[in-house]
C-alpha cells in the first residue's frame, strides 16, 4: 500500500496569486490533484466549468451542503465556496496530494478536521501591490474590488494559524517555495517507515 498522499491547503487574500502560482504548480508537480471547489459566483471569461470551478446556482449548492458532501463551505465576499469530499480521501488513500485553493474561513475549518494537513499562506508583498494586482487582473466590478480589498488586511492576521508562509512577490520563485514544501512533506520521516523498514528487512 503507498504512503497516504497529504492535503494541501493554500489560502491568501483575493488577488495574491493563489490561482496562479497552483497553476504553475500543477504542472510542475504531477503528482499533485488539483480539488475543484464548487461556487455560485459566476464564471470569469476563460474559465471552464469542471476546470476552474463547479459553477452551481444557490439551490444545487445548498442542496449539497443538506446532502452533506461538502469538507467546508463557506460565504466568501457575497458568494458560497465549497470543497466536495468526495474524491479526497480516495486520492489521498492512493498516495496523491491533493491541492486545496480556499479562503481562510474554509481554511481554519478544515484544520479542525484534518489534522495532519499541510496549511500554506500566501501573502502579496504588500497591501498597495494587492490592490495593483486586483485592478490589473480586472475581473470584477468596483465594488467587488473593495469589498476583496477591506476583507484583506483582517484575513492576513489569520495567516499566524497555518504552518508555512510564501509572499509571492517573484512568481517563479513563489512557485518553487511551494513545491519545495510539497516536496519536502513527502520526505518527512512518518511517512518513510515503511520504506525504511522494506530496506532494513531486504524485502527490496
Ligand atoms: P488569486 O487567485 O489569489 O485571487 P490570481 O492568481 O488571480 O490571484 O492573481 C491576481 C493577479 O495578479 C493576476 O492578474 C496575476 O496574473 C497577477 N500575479 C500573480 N502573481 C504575481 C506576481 N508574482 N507578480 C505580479 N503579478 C502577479
Ligand atoms: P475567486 O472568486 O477569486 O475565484 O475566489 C474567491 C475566494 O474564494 C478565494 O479566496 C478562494 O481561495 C476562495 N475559495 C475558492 N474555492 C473555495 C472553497 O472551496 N472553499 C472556500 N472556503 N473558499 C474557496
């Protein structure tokens, strides 16, 4: 049996890079599963459902938070977000990481769950570059953009809860900081007993 695969949980506020850099990273890393999260915000030109997102109206996503198949979910700047169990624990029991991209209430909600998850914060090199960031990327209104922005600074305090923090200021090397955390979490002796004992006993 391989080694259980872990969790990976990357949150930061809106506009850091998160999409970005897991983009990067996905195909950097192909041992890694990518969980599509579900929403009922609407789709972004160029995104795909089942890619991007699971785009949902309120009444099919409620109805899977009564069915229960959501790990978390939450109201995230006006809409719901959630991560669907479902394929996780199966990834994970055939040794795949798997990669959640979710905002820092989900995020502190799964660490109440999962506790040998791999909690990873991203943060932009400053406030004023954040804003920079949204208003470039200009994929939402005005308003949007302000209430991303206010919910900002609030959501960086909790950044003290995870484990590890990248400020992805160079983007290549905000993506090498992250792989090599995924990298080096594999090599972390709990996870090597068998391998180590299957040495030992010349088994292999
Ligand atoms: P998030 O998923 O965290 O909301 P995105 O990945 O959509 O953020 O990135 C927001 C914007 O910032 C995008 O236009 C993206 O191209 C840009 N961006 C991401 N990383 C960097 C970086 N290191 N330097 C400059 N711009 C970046
Ligand atoms: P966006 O609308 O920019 O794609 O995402 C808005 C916020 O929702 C981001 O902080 C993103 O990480 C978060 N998010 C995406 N998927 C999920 C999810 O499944 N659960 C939670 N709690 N947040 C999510």
């Amino acid at each position: 049996m391989p080694n259980r695969g872990n969790l990976i949980v990357i949150s930061g506020p809106s506009g850091t890079g998160k999409g970005t850099i897991c983009k990067k990273l996905l195909t950097m890393n192909k041992n890694i599963f990518y969980s599509v999260s579900a929403t009922t915000r609407r789709p972004r030109p160029h995104e795909i459902n089942g890619r991007e997102y699971w785009f949902l109206s309120k009444v099919d996503f409620e109805k899977m938070i009564e069915e229960n198949e959501l790990l978390e979910w939450a109201n995230v700047y006006g809409n719901y977000y959630g991560t669907p169990s479902e394929k996780i624990d199966e990834l994970r029991l055939q040794g795949k990481d798997v990669l959640l991209e979710i905002d820092t209430q989900g995020a502190l909600n799964v660490m109440k769950q999962v506790a040998d998850g791999i909690y990873i914060f991203l943060l932009p090199p400053s406030l004023d570059e954040l804003e920079k960031r949204i208003r470039r990327r200009g994929t939402e209104t005005e308003a949007v953009i302000k209430r991303r922005l206010d919910a900002a600074a609030q959501e960086i305090a909790l950044g003290t809860h995870y484990n590890y923090v990248i400020v992805n200021r160079n983007l290549s090397r905000a993506v090498n900081q992250l792989n090599a955390i995924v990298v080096a979490e594999r090599c972390r002796t709990g996870r090597n007993l068998e391998i180590i004992n299957k040495i030992k006993n010349r088994e292999i």
